[in-house]
C-alpha cells in the first residue's frame, strides 16, 4: 500500500537534504526508499534525508536523552545511498530550520536548542549567517592513510580525524591541482578504514592568514554520497588538518570555502578537551509530497 510523504528541501551551502517530520517514529524507510528518494533524475534529489523524530521514540534517541535530558528532538540522518550517518554538520542547521519553521521547537536569540544525534547531543545557536553547532570535541583518529584519486598524479598522505564522523584530510599543491581531482570516483584509502571515511582535498589561501582568519578552500567527497558541493563536519576537519600542519601560532578560527559557499570554523577549548564549531546558513528551498510504495 502507498504512503504520502509530506517533505521539505532544505540546504546549506549546497549540500542539500529531503526532510519530514515523523514526531512519534513512525514511518521507517527502507534504504532503497532513501536511495529512491535522493535520485537527482528520478526522485526529489539530495545528498541526505533527514527524519524529525522525538528522541524518545527511537534507541538511539534514548541515548541522546540520557546524556542530556533537553535534546527532545532527534536527527535522523541517512546518506544518498541509504546507509545511516553519525552525524552532518550542514544537515543539523537546515535540521534545526525545519524545526523552527515547522514550530517544532523554538529558538531565541542567546538561547541554546539541544539536538540529539548519533554522534550523541549536539547544541545549536543562532548566528550571523544562519546557525552555529559546536561539534564536540574533535580527535586525531584513523592515522595517516595514502589516499589516491582520480587525476590526482601522485597519491598524498592524509590525516585522519575525527569529529562524530570519520575523515581523512589531504593536502594538494593548489587550486588547478585541486579543481583537476575526479571526485566522481571513489577515493582509495591505504589502508582503507573499516567504516569508510569522507575525504577532504584542501588548498591554503595566500596568505592563509588574513586578519587573524585562517582561510582554505575544499572538495569533498562524502562517503555514501559522492561529491558534494559543502560537507560541514568536513570543512571542520579540514580547518583542524590545516591548522595542525601549520603548527604553533595558527589561528583558532576559519573561514572555509567549499564549491557552494563559505562556513565559518572556530576551535575553543572546555572542560573536557577542545571543541569546533560549524556557522554558515540554512535555509529551505520547497516542500511537497510524494507517494512511497
């Protein structure tokens, strides 16, 4: 029997997402569904699907709860592929949109909206772009793989770290080398991470620093969604790889510049170790229905 989806497209800075909401954990799409449902020529088209769902309606919800009692709602968020994500960093600000939108919660200025993921809670603010996440706190974490990619003539170390998704950040020579990467392949991984990874291929500005900013310009290629055209939890990653190569004396804050826009990154420290946060805008683009089988 056919069911009505009701839906709305969201985005920031073009990594796009389908997203509904489903308050009591109702609906449980399959993962071809997903699939179906991202196809840029068949479906409605998008990098991710994102379910609304009160945390207490689902296990992983449950966890989000007991770490923090005020993450009532809980992002739900599957690849293009149908495969399930810890976490998005552009996919929790147009989340957090959806619901304000929606009058699903509510968000005053200084105020603090708790998102539960399954990275665990994320907290999300206001900001002069749209919204800000802190992201937690980040780690080295996956070593330094050899990456090679398409029309990248010679495989370059990579870093591996970690903040609630794994990733593997690479340096290139420069922007024609940057912009000449295939990323309709698949990057190669040695050795290849038992859960797969996102990988960044990152260019310093000249100067990288400007009034204190550091500045870089990114690809990415998601795992479970190909390249897209912004990857927030990567550009974090890419700010941290950056800053950690460049050593002492590197800034704290980021401006990142992907093919669909520019995210602001900032690293602060806390009682349990330094966090990074992710700013940039969120919006939503159309809402529809569609009929699922």
């Amino acid at each position: 029997m056919a069911t009505t989806l009701h839906f709305t497209k969201g985005q920031g800075t073009g990594n796009d997402f389908v997203l509904f909401a489903d308050p009591d954990g109702e609906i449980d799409l399959t993962p071809a569904q997903i699939a179906d449902i991202c196809d840029r020529h068949f479906g409605v088209g998008a990098d991710g699907v994102i379910r609304a769902v009160r945390s207490r309606n689902l296990p992983a919800g449950e966890a989000a709860l007991s770490e923090d009692p005020a993450a009532e709602w809980f992002m739900d968020y599957s690849n293009a592929d149908g495969s399930i994500a810890e976490m998005c960093g552009n996919g929790i600000r147009v989340y957090t949109r959806f619901l304000l939108e929606n009058g699903l919660a509510e968000l005053a200025g200084g105020d603090t909206l708790v998102i539960g993921t399954r990275a665990g809670v994320r907290d999300v603010q206001s900001s002069r772009t749209g919204f800000q996440v802190d992201l937690g706190r980040w780690s080295l974490d996956g070593g330094e793989p050899l990456v090679r990619a398409r029309e990248l003539e010679v495989a370059r170390p990579g870093l591996g770290i970690d903040v609630g998704n794994p990733h593997v950040v690479v340096a290139v020579a420069d922007d024609a080398e940057l912009d000449g990467i295939d990323l309709g392949y698949v990057p190669q991984l040695e050795p290849q991470p038992t859960a797969g990874a996102n990988v960044e291929f990152v260019v310093p500005a000249d100067p990288l620093v400007k009034d204190g900013i550091g500045r870089i310009r990114m690809r990415v290629h998601e795992r479970g969604s190909g390249e897209t055209l912004s990857c927030g939890t990567g550009a974090a990653a890419a700010a941290l790889g950056v800053r950690h190569w460049a050593g002492s004396g590197a800034p704290d804050q980021w401006r990142v510049q992907v093919p669909g826009g520019v995210v602001g990154v900032r690293m602060f420290p806390t009682e349990d170790g330094e966090h990074v946060a992710l700013s940039g805008p969120a919006e939503l683009a159309f809402s529809g229905s569609l009929e699922l089988v």
